[in-house]
C-alpha cells in the first residue's frame, strides 16, 4: 500500500543538526495520519506522498520549515516566586503562571488556540529565566525516515486526525521521565515521555 491521504504511516527517523550531531533516534517508529493533519513537518509528507514500505530518504528542514526562527522576545524573567519547589532548569510549563500581561505584542491572532510551553533555562535566588522557544527553534534540522508500515486510517482515526492510541508527540523536547503531573496549578509538563507507544509528531 502506498502513502496517500488517509493513511497511517509508521515512520522510523533519526534527528540530527546540521553538523550530523544526533539529537533524536527512538526505538520505536512514530506513527502519524498522513494527509496534511498536522502529525508531521508538511516538507516531510511531501517527500512520503506516494512512497511504499522500505522506503528510506534523509532530508534537511531550515529552521523555517521545522520549529521556526529563534524568537528573542519569547525569552522572559519572572520571580521565583510564582513556581512551585523543587525548580529545575529543564522543567516545562504551560504559559507563565499568574502572568498578568498576556503578551502586549501578540503578533499571532492564534497563539492563544495553543498555549505556550516554557522552558526553564535558569534559575537564580530570586528569578528564574524562561525560554517560550521550542529547542530546536532556529536550528536547520536533517531527518532520515524509513517507512516501517502503511494502512488505512479508520473513519475514527480521521475523525480524530491522530492514529489510534496515539498521543500528540512533539519531538527534540527533552525527556523529564522522573516527573509526574502531581495536579499543581501549573504542573511542569513532560512533553517527549519515551513511554508512549506509538507516537506521533507535531
């Protein structure tokens, strides 16, 4: 079977920068609803679209075609205060708890569909720096894939515009295998948990 709209694509990949530093090689495939649903970078399904099992191709994305250009104003200082103990450079959180300006330059109308997710970079007595950029923002990234499986998706499964079973994966996030959501008010969010089986890519 051949990759067309509405297929389920089971994608081995391996993520490395531009100077072939490996940032990603999963054990396992991730799994994605191909046909401009958003599982996968658009240049990627691009180069899937008609594509059989055993495929096999490396491409590069600029930064303008993966994670986007490095945003400076994304970037902020907020008092410690306002997170919760233990504070970890690394730790994730989903936009600024209790940020009272919500971004007086919101230059995208639809940042607000998707909530930021911050990282945090550093974290002193009294502050702590956070990164709303995602960590590959800015970097030309180069992708080998190899197709692993083709099916038809279910009308369930384009219904939902994600395989069955398969949670949102974003992909080049770090791992914070250790840390569970314990429902605080802004828990850190672990966004690339290598648990979850099959995944897909956003």
């Amino acid at each position: 079977m051949k990759i067309e709209k509405n297929t389920i694509v089971s994608l081995r990949y391996k993520l490395t920068d531009a100077q072939n530093n490996v940032i990603e090689e999963p054990d396992s495939p991730m799994v994605y609803l191909h046909g401009g649903y958003e599982g996968t970078f658009p240049k990627i399904e691009t180069l899937l679209d008609g594509q059989d099992i055993g495929y096999e191709a490396s491409i590069q994305l600029e930064p303008g075609e993966a994670f986007g250009e490095y945003d400076p104003e994304l970037l902020k200082i907020e008092p410690r205060t306002r997170f919760p103990e233990p504070l970890e450079v690394g730790m994730q959180f989903e936009g600024i708890p209790d940020a009272d300006e919500e971004s007086a330059s919101a230059q995208e109308p639809d940042s607000d569909d998707e909530p930021l997710i911050y990282t945090v970079t550093d974290v002193a007595d009294s502050q702590v720096v956070l990164d709303g950029n995602h960590p590959l923002a800015g970097m030309a990234l180069r992708f080998w894939v190899q197709v692993e499986d083709v099916r038809a998706a279910s009308e369930e499964e384009i219904q939902n515009r994600h395989p069955e079973g398969g949670e949102s994966f974003t992909f080049g996030m770090p791992n914070d295998d250790g840390e569970d959501d314990d429902g605080e008010e802004f828990p850190s969010t672990a966004l690339g948990s290598s648990s979850t089986n099959p995944r897909t890519l956003h």
